[in-house]
C-alpha cells in the first residue's frame, strides 16, 4: 500500500491541484484542476497509467476555470464531485460532511468547510487535509462573494483545527511559493486566526481584508458552476 | 524520529528551494535558497524555531542570486555547501561525492552530478533526491555556458538513475508546475534521456536545446560566486 502524491501548480492564479493514486492498484483522485494546466494534468495520469475516478473540486472558484469537464471526457471513469452545498447539476456525486470516496486502499473524506463559499468542502487523504479556499498557509479565503460568511468560515475553520497538529495542510492557493504546512503551525501562526484570536476579532480581519475582485470572476464563477463545459464548447 | 519537508517556490525564476528539518531536535538543512524569497524563508524558519545548520546550493545559479549569505548573517550556526569543484572561496564546506552532512538522525549525502555546470552536485536526503539542474522533470539542465558539458551531464544523469525507481526526485527547477517525480517515472519519460536514449543521442538533443541566455546571468553567476553578499552590499 503505497500513495502517490503530486502537487501541481497553476501560475496565473496560484491555485495547487493535487493528484493523487494507490500506486498498486492505479484508481486516482485530482483535486481542483485548473484549464491552463489542463494538458499536462492528462499527460501525467496518462504517463502515470492512473485511472482516474474522482475529479474533485473544494469549491466553485472565481480565479480560474475548472478543467473537470474536459478531465471527464478523457477518462471515462470519473466522476465529478462537489460538496452538496452547491447547487450544480454537472457534477455527478454531490457529497456530504463525513462522506468518503475509495480509490483502491485510500479512503478520501469529506469535511463541509462553508465560509469563502457556501458549498466549501475540506477533503482528508491520509496524513493530509485539502483546504481548498478556507485555510490557507497563515491565511484564510475572504468572505466578500459567493455567499461568503466570515462568521461560518471561524466555524470551519475550528472544524479543521481539530485535526490532529501533525496532519499536514494542502491549500488551494499559495502567493508567495509555499506548499504545505501543518495544523499545529496554523493554530500557532496563522495571521488571520491563531490560537488566541476569537470570532468577533477574526470577523472583523475578515472583513478588513478590502480586495479587489479576481479579475476572472465573472468568467469562471459560471463556467465553473457547469464544471468548465460551457467554455470548452465556446474555445472549440 | 520524523523529517520535516517543505519546498517553496520562487516565480520569477521558477526555482524550488528545500527547507528540511529533524522534528525532534531542529536542526535543518535549507536547498538553493533565493534572494527574492529570503524574508519568507527567514520568517519560517525562525517561527518553526530551526536550527539552521547547513545552506546548500546544488551549484552557482545563473537565473536567480542566491540568499546563502543573508541567511548565514541571520543564522550563525549554518554553514554555507558548494561542491568541491566550485572555485569559490565564500563557501564554508567544498563537498565531495559520497560525503555527508548530518542533521538530527538525519544525512544529506552528496554526489557529484556535472555537466549542466561543472560543480554541480545532487543531495539524497532519506527518500529523496535533489537534482539541481542535472535531472530536471521530463528535462534536463543545459550545457552552454560555465563549463557545461552534455557527454558530463549524460554519466551524471546515468549515476543519478542508479537510485531506487521509487526515489523522489525535487529539481531546481520547473517551468510548468509540476513539482516531484521519481527515478523510475523519469527512466522512463523524460524528455531528453529516457532508458533508450545513448550518449550521442543525448548529446544531439541537448546541443539541439537552442536557449537564450537567463536574463539575469551576467548579475547572478558573479554574485553567486561570492554566495550573495556583493549584492546584498549594494543594496544597503
């Protein structure tokens, strides 16, 4: 029993994919697939011989268009999942808190994490968890679009906080080049909301944060709220 | 006894810079560390309270200006690692092929892997190897400027490949995002030297490479070569 772990990032908009893969019996997970990276993302599950069986997205981004749709009609295996906050139809599995998805020995599970965006989903593999857009590397997703609530966010975040300190954190976007850091180092250093820092407190940085909207908002929030098809379609 | 690992990443040069640490007593080992990133590597590693005992460069950069010398200043008890062949006197340690450095339970060993220049070395660390610009992602480092030799860069490239297939392999670089592979992946599908490609072969293809020169390379090799401080003088 071996996993397979690779990180991938996406320049334009910092976002990290992840794949990931039993490695003996091949059955494979990516999570939060960007379109501009979508060629080398089938390159290296085809190289890799993977099957694919769950494109999973932690949320529906604003910064970038998903490649969900076109990852699916290249392996027919997959299915699309989205946490079931979302009201979406292009996914196929619309997953729960505490739901699990196999692939061979690996279990990922699923945590709701609401607060950058109603339907925000954390996802556990193993020794790591998949944050998405809530807790990011000593930040947190902003709150001011898509049904954001930095009150639910303070939530979620205590939520994943009890993890144990050594699992280790997977965001969606980092802006300055790290990769992962842990809950034990979130709880301590995380600028936003460290160990001492309480819900109103954490609200009012929230809701400081004053910046401006990502430039593709108002392209990818609707092509990702069909999985990518519908701009697909427009570039063919 | 658990290792802490922690690539991070710079955007201007797409270089990826290892942070590794023994858990248990702290000490750490930092891997091409870059000017532009100094003060978030600075930041973490005085909040996860690491010992810095080593800064390695896996060889003299000619894209980016290296941070070895402001990270001595702040961390006295590091010592500054060049391979052997390195003409530089600003280095604490000139390593050899095959000599260790330790940290914690921890050994960093070193190899000589010349040819994309001629000090280049590569670093094994538990699971691991780091391959500078020798063995780079589905690529290899280019020959054409200080001292570089593509027949070199083939034995290297074949030294590196006697690694168990399951070593992961951390390059200094990649262009596209990806950030780890293996041996084995890379015996098989890299680009440039693959199982089935001879030394003639390789030569061709690396000559056939046809790059303009890094923007920043009549600044960094010379800085580089003094570890940084010229340039740090200047700027204070």
């Amino acid at each position: 029993m071996s996993l397979l772990f690779r990180p991938l990032f996406e320049k334009e908009s910092s976002t990290y994919t992840y794949l990931l893969a039993d490695v003996d019996t091949k059955e494979a997970i990516i999570i939060d697939a960007v379109d501009n990276t979508q060629q080398r993302d089938i390159d290296l599950i085809e190289e890799l011989g993977l099957d694919l069986r769950y494109i999973v997205e932690t949320h529906i981004h604003a910064d970038h268009i998903t490649s969900s749709c076109p990852l699916k009609q290249r392996f027919r295996n997959a299915q699309i999942v989205f946490g079931a906050a979302n009201l979406i139809t292009c996914a196929d599995i619309l997953i729960k808190d505490g739901e699990n998805l196999n692939f061979g020995s690996y279990q990922m599970i699923a945590m709701t994490t609401p607060g950058h965006t109603n339907g925000c989903m954390s996802y556990i593999v193993d020794d790591k968890v998949f944050t998405g857009d809530a807790l990011l590397i000593r930040s947190c997703g902003r709150c001011d679009f898509q049904d954001g609530s930095a009150e639910k966010l303070f939530d979620s975040i205590q939520k994943i906080f009890t993890l144990a300190n050594e699992t280790l954190v997977y965001p969606a976007h980092d802006y300055v080049g790290r990769t992962v850091s842990s809950i034990g180092e979130e709880k301590q250093f995380n600028e936003m909301i460290g160990d001492s820092v309480d819900k109103d407190e954490f609200m009012r940085r929230v809701n400081a944060m004053d910046l401006s909207l990502p430039a593709k908002i108002h392209v990818a929030v609707p092509a990702n709220q069909v999985c990518g098809t519908k701009i697909m379609a427009d570039r063919t």
